[in-house]
C-alpha cells in the first residue's frame, strides 16, 4: 500500500474500552473504512471450509493472540477490498497489533500508521460494560473467566505496544472512562488537532 494515499490510524484500547462504538461514530462522520480485527477474526472462524476456524475459536476464548499471519492476512484482504477507486483511502484499524511484533510487522510490510488512537479505560468500567453487553451478545468471550483472560493478555502483551508508539509521539489517548458522546467529543477535537 502507497502510504502517500493510504492513512491507517490504529485503535486500540482494554477489551470493552470502546473501541468499535467510537469507529462505528467516526465511520459515520468521516469517510474512515472501519476494519476490526476482532470482528474479521470472527468471520474467518465462521466462514465454512475456514482451515483457521478452530484455532480462532479456541484463541479467542482463551483470550490469546491469534498468531498474525492470520489476522495480517485478513487485515490486508480486507483493505485491499475496501480501497476507493481512486486509491486514496482512510482506514480505522481497530483491535491491532496487539503484540509489539505483530506492529513492527504491520508497519513494514503492510503500511505505516499516521498514530494510534488509544481509549483508556480502567477494567473495574470494561468489566462492567462487557458483562452487560455478554447479556446478549452470543460473544464466546463476553463471560467472567475469558474476561479476566484478556484483561491479563492487554495488560502483558497490548500494553507494550502502546508503550512503544506513545514513545515515539504516535499516540492520541483519550480518557475512556465516560459516556460515549462525551468521549467523542474529545476525539474529534484530537483528531482536528492531528490533522483529520
Ligand atoms: N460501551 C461502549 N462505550 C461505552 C461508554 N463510553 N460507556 C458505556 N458503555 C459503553 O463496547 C463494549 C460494550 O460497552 C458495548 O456493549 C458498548 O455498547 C458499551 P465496544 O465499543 O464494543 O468496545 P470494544 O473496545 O470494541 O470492545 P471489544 O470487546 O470488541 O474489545 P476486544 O479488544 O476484547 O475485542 P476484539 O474483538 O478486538 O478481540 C477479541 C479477541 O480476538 C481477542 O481477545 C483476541 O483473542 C482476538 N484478536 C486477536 O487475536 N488478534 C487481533 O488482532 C484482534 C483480536
Ligand atoms: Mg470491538
């Protein structure tokens, strides 16, 4: 991908910080393509004939790291799919890389990201919106103990990556701990600031 006409702004965020609802509000106001990564996995492991469907469903709910020659593969399908006619194209990719390897492979071999938009929220309020919503879901991983899971595998194996990024200046971190319409208030006031 030409980075000159492709902008690819990471999102990322705690399970349950928010990160698909403030796509879904930025896709609606901007023309960002809105790929999750989580939900791509999702698909993969349910499309019939998947030869990754198992793994995928065994991953997530342990809440690991799918290894990312699946999940790159399927980011970059996806964006080839989604790219306007005219190849200038704005792409949310949410949910990835969530390992320091998987962003350092993205970035070389896919396309370099503009920042990384990052929604801190503390686990006592992703708890409670995960319960919530594993009400009625269907999400194999929206119950107690997967929950705990992928707190852990943020905490040890996510962090890091905003770690990286924030030390080189790429992150935008917005306070996550608020109602959504606050929250996106915020976001696009940071965005404007970083030029979208
Ligand atoms: N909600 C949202 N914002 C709210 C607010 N401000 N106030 C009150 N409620 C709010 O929101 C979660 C819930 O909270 C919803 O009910 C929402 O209405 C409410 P959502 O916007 O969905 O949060 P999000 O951050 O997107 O949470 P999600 O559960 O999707 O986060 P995860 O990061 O856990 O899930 P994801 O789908 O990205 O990944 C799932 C699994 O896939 C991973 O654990 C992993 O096993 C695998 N995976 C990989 O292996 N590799 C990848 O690259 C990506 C995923
Ligand atoms: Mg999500």
């Amino acid at each position: 991908f030409d980075p000159e006409k492709i902008t690819v702004i990471f999102v990322l965020g705690g399970p349950g910080a928010g990160k698909g609802t403030q796509c879904e509000n930025l896709k609606r106001d901007y023309s960002f393509k809105h790929l999750s990564a989580g939900d791509l996995l999702r698909e993969e492991q349910d499309r019939p004939g998947s030869q990754f469907g198992q793994l995928i469903k065994d991953y997530i709910r342990e809440g690991k790291i799918v290894p990312m020659e699946v999940t790159i593969q399927l980011l970059e399908n996806a964006m080839r799919a989604a790219i306007d006619d005219e190849g200038k194209t704005k792409f949310l990719i949410d949910g990835f890389p969530r390992k320091v390897d998987q962003a350092h492979a993205f970035e070389a071999s896919v396309c370099p990201s503009k920042f990384t938009l990052f929604f801190d929220c503390s686990e006592e309020v992703m708890e409670a919106r995960l319960l919530n919503r594993g009400k009625t879901s269907g999400r194999a991983d929206d119950n107690p103990e997967s929950i705990r899971k992928r707190f852990r595998t943020f905490v040890e194996t996510s962090m890091p990556v905003v770690d990286e990024f924030s030390a080189q200046d790429r992150v935008v971190r917005i306070e996550a701990n608020q109602p959504p319409t606050a929250i996106y208030d915020i976001v696009k006031v940071r965005l404007a600031a970083r030029g979208i």
